[in-house]
C-alpha cells in the first residue's frame, strides 16, 4: 500500500479510509465512525435488508448465489457512482454481507485499488475495511484512457514477447483441448510512479513449456510494463486469478461404472471408478475416467498425445487391458483428485474447482526439465513431473503426497475465488491458503510433502524448513522470478504459523469447536465470500479471517466473538494486529 498519497476521484472517499489503520476492526477512530455514520444512513436509505439464506443448501459454508445476484447494484453512493466497480457481492446466514468493490477511473478499474464493505448479520451497517491504493490526481489527468492498441493486438505482443524470453513460439500442442484462451481486460496499472493505460494480459500455453503468465502491456505503446509467472508447482518455488475454461462432454462414458484397482507409490492398495471403451475388432480397455459425478475426474499420459475426436485434451487417458492397473503415479494422481474433490463438496458443497462442475484433468509422466520432480496446476489442469528420486536430489514421487496435491488444487480454488496474485504478501497468502487446506485434508500432520520422503514446510514450526514464522524474521525479497516472486514460498511461514496457532488456540480454548476443523471453515468462508481482494496484504487477511469467524453457521454467538478474539490472539502472536508491525506488500 501506497500512503500519503490523495485519493484521486472523491473526497468523501479518502475520509472514510482508517486513518491510520485501526488496529482492531471494530474499533474504527472517531473520524472514521463519524463518516460510517453518515455512511450508514446512505445505507440504511439505499440498501434493502438482504433475505436470509436461500437458494444452494448443500453444505454448512453454502452462500446464496440468486441473494449475491440481489445485491448487485444496490449499494448506497459513494459505492455506486462511477468511483468503483463491484467485483463482488456475497449474502449470506441472517443476512451478512460483503462487498469487494474495485476503484476505477473514468470507469476503468485501477489495478490493487479495493475496498470491502463487510454488513453484519442482522443489521445495516455496511463496516469499510483495506484502503484502496491511491493514485494521484496529476498520475491520472495525464492518462488518456482511450487505448491505441485492441485487445488481441496486445495479446499478440505479449506473446512474442514471451516467445523471445522463452525460446520459442507460444502455443499449445498438439491439441489441448482445455488450455483456455489468451484473454485481455483494459486498467490502470501504476508501474514506477507512472500510471498506464494498460491490457492485464492473461496467457496460459503449453509450449515451449507449460505457461501460466500475466503482463501488463501498454495499452498506447504496446510495451510490456510488468508481468508475473504463476507456475511454480512443488518442488521450487501454483497459479492466481481469472478464470479458466471446462473441458467439453466426454466422449467416453462410464459404463456402469467399473471399479478399478492398483496400487499407489507408497504401496497402499487402492480403488477408484473407472471408464471402458471397446472399439469394433478391439478388446475391451480400461481407463482412469470418472464420471460418477457431475465433475469428471480424468487422468491422462502426457507421454500420449492423440488427435482422435474421442480424446478432446489432447491426449491418451491411463489405459489398461485389465482392472487393475500398474501405473503408481497414475494410480495416486487419479485417487488424490479425487479426494481433494470430495474434501471440497463433501465439507463445504463446492462442485469442483471452480464451483461449476469443472472436469478435473491430471496429466502424468511429464519428463521436461522445469516439470520433472514437480507438480504444479497451471490454471487450467494438473500436470505430474515424472520423480527422479531422493538419491538423484530429486523427489521420490509427485503424486503420492496427498497434501501435495491438495496444495496444488487449492492453488484452483483460489483462482477461482479471491485469485491472490501471485507475487508478494499475496503470493505468500496463496501459498499459505494452499498449506492450510493441505493440512485440513491431510489431517495427521502440520507438514508438507512428508509422504514424498521429504517434507518441504512446517505449519507448525516454519523455521523447520528456514521459513520465518513471525513478521520480525520478514524476509524482504525482490519481486522478481529469482526470488520467488517476492519470497511467496518463504514468507507464507508467517500466515500459515498464524494459521496453526489459531486452530491450537481453538483446542486449547475448549469451547465446542475443533481447531483443524475451524481453520477449514473460516479459510473456506474467507475464500467463498471473497473476503480477501487479489492483493490483499498479511494484515488484511488476518481481517478477514476476523470477519470470517462472525460468518460460521451453527455457532453461538457467544462462541463467534470467542473465536474471532482467537483469531486476533493468533495472529498478535506473529506480529500481525497492529499497526506498527505493517510492511509495505
Ligand atoms: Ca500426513
Ligand atoms: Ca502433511
Ligand atoms: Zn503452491
């Protein structure tokens, strides 16, 4: 966050920023409650008590879409008025609202400028929280907000300027059916004091290697500004916002559902639906295809690609002649899709990834340079490095770990939600999103990776694995890929440790909640209602967290304000919660 600096559309808006940040959400300074105040007889004229929850009832943590769909449009002014943009409206139990809203200019949204609006359950009140990013009024007169260049031509230019940096032509081979297309929306992107007319450019490729890149691309000059590469996978250094495309209709369908059975790399026996095809003058075979739910979950041999109609990725599924089958990676990849689907609609009602029933492809035995040893979800599907071995100094197995993969898909369900970018504070909050669902699925341990023979990280003690566990061991990186985009694989220690310590503290408290079970859920509300913006900073998560903990259903409320003030301990203890204590993301 920018300070010092004047809020270029509205005055009334800069007065209701916490100035400074209040160090307790509830407990905003005397200017800022005179301006809520005024702010909340706006709202109470203006914005009509919300219904309670309707519309999905699967699962405890279910939000109402048609009641989200309600509320668009209906905040009072200054929220309305052309100064910001609605991203997002989440209604939920008795009411409890909140608002992502996005600062704009001229109605062009200006980049890592949010402001939410959180309204208690049963009331009015509509609570501002995180200070847009201010830009100056003399950064924006000069900006001629009408772009020389079209969408696709700065896609165009992005790619070749990737190809240059990447050695050769962006595109997909030789099929791939599901890597979404290139896409580019127009904003205002403030790069070295400088705004810019600029095209946030989304690229996702599968040569010359498997990409997942965003660039700013000067909308007038068509000069690439800045950009961020949002793989990262397991064994280094995952991906960030947007949206990805699903997988058109299969084309093979599960008959009757067959069971399969083999064998993972750690030895377990394991089974799992599977699909069969039987071509004319051919046997019968067998593959890793489920389709026993409304997600398909597939599995696929990178080391096959096929143009067959009937194989729309792109490539071979895992086959067998029989059912039973031999392939240890294919056979864990296939099972850990699968539970990881399961975790999300079985304890919170998700239908996939992206909550719309996304197929959920897992592409095996990738052998390239960047992706052996790894895994990584590239925005758009998983893809396995084949392991080379502790011995070797690589991994044993990509696949097996089941936190692994929970890390990698939560990577997905961030992207479909809040979409943290992917650099900086919020790149370690994705990180630490990710390491905390791990640990909620992967439920006997607060590490990661250890079921591959070597554990990566440690929720419970980050300097385990040399990750600082408190903002006094912040480690300040460049934002760069040589360091991690900002350290977002070091710095998560300090979130996730605040994460541990906040289900401890539930079990220690001993007041009818389960600390690992508690983490899940206030981690889930906090990404279904978008309580967090793309580049929330340490401190805006652990408000939103606070929010999230008045957002449980079936608590008390004498059991909600006990674990908000958990919450709060949890993060203190880290160093986040006060002010003094900010570092500029
Ligand atoms: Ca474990
Ligand atoms: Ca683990
Ligand atoms: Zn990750």
């Amino acid at each position: 966050m920018r300070r010092g600096r004047r809020l270029m559309t509205s005055n009334v808006l800069e007065v209701l920023m916490p100035q400074p940040r209040s160090a307790n959400l509830p407990l905003l300074g005397a200017r800022t409650i005179v301006a809520v105040l005024a702010l909340l007889l706006l709202a109470a004229a203006a914005v009509p008590a919300a219904p309670g929850s309707s519309g999905r009832s699967v699962g405890a943590e279910s939000a109402s879409a048609a009641a989200d769909e309600a509320a668009l449009g209906a905040l009072p002014a200054p929220y309305s008025g052309g100064d910001y943009l609605l991203v997002h409206a989440s209604v939920g139990v008795e009411g409890a609202a909140s608002y992502l809203l996005q600062a704009a200019y001229r109605g062009i949204p200006i980049y890592g400028s949010y402001l939410s609006l959180d309204r208690p359950a049963g009331s009015e009140e509509l609570i501002p929280r995180g200070e847009p990013r201010a830009l100056p009024e003399a950064e924006l007169s000069a900006l001629n907000t009408t772009p020389s260049l079209t969408e696709s031509e700065a896609i165009a230019m992005y790619k070749a300027e990737l190809a240059r940096k990447l050695g050769g032509p962006i595109g997909s081979s030789p099929v791939d059916g599901d890597v979404p297309a290139p896409k580019a929306s127009l904003v205002i992107y403030s790069f070295g004091g400088i705004a810019h007319l600029a095209y946030e450019t989304e690229l996702r490729f599968t040569l010359p290697e498997l990409g997942d890149w965003v660039g700013w691309i000067d909308a007038h000059t068509g000069l690439l500004i800045d950009e961020i590469n949002r793989i990262s996978g397991m064994n280094a250094i995952a991906a960030a916002s947007a949206s990805g495309s699903t997988s058109g209709a299969t084309s093979v369908q599960a008959a009757a559902a067959p069971i399969g059975w083999g064998k993972g790399y750690n030895g377990a026996q394991q089974s799992f639906y599977i699909s069969s095809e039987k071509s004319t003058g051919k046997p019968t075979i067998y593959q890793l295809i489920d389709t026993t739910r409304p997600a398909a979950i597939k599995t696929l041999d990178f080391r096959k690609p096929s143009k067959s109609k009937t194989r729309p990725e792109g490539y071979e599924y895992i086959a067998s002649t029989a059912k039973t089958f031999a392939d240890t990676a294919a056979v864990d990849a296939h099972v850990n899709a699968k539970r990881v689907y399961l975790f999300y609609k079985n304890r919170f009602g998700r239908n996939s990834l992206d909550d719309k029933n996304m197929d959920i492809l897992s592409f095996v035995h990738i052998d390239s340079k960047t992706m052996r040893d790894n895994a990584v979800w590239t925005g758009w599907a998983m893809y396995y490095g084949e392991a080379t071995g502790l011995a070797n100094g690589g991994a044993n197995c990509t696949s097996c770990a089941l936190d692994l993969v929970a890390h990698e898909m939560t990577h997905a369900v961030t992207q479909y939600t809040v979409g943290l970018e992917y650099r900086g504070q919020s790149g370690a909050l994705n990180e630490s999103i990710s390491d905390i669902m791990a640990s909620v699925m992967d439920s006997d341990d607060w590490e990661i990776g250890e079921d591959t023979g070597a554990a990566s990280r440690s929720l419970a003690d980050p300097a385990k694995y040399g990750q600082p566990a408190s903002m006094s061991e912040y480690v300040d990186l460049p934002v760069d890929e040589k360091h991690d985009n900002g350290g977002v694989h070091v710095n998560s220690g300090i979130p996730n440790h605040a994460a541990y310590l906040t289900a401890l503290k539930i079990d220690n408290a001993d007041f009818g909640l389960k600390g690992r079970d508690t983490l899940g859920r206030l981690t889930y509300v906090l990404l279904r209602d978008r309580l967090l913006s793309p580049t929330a900073s340490f401190q805006d998560a652990r408000d939103a967290y606070i929010v999230a903990a008045s957002r449980l259903s079936g608590l008390t409320d004498a059991q909600k304000s006990k674990l908000a003030s958990l919450v709060s301990a949890a993060w203190q203890a880290v160093g986040i919660g006060n002010s003094t204590n900010l570092i500029d993301n």
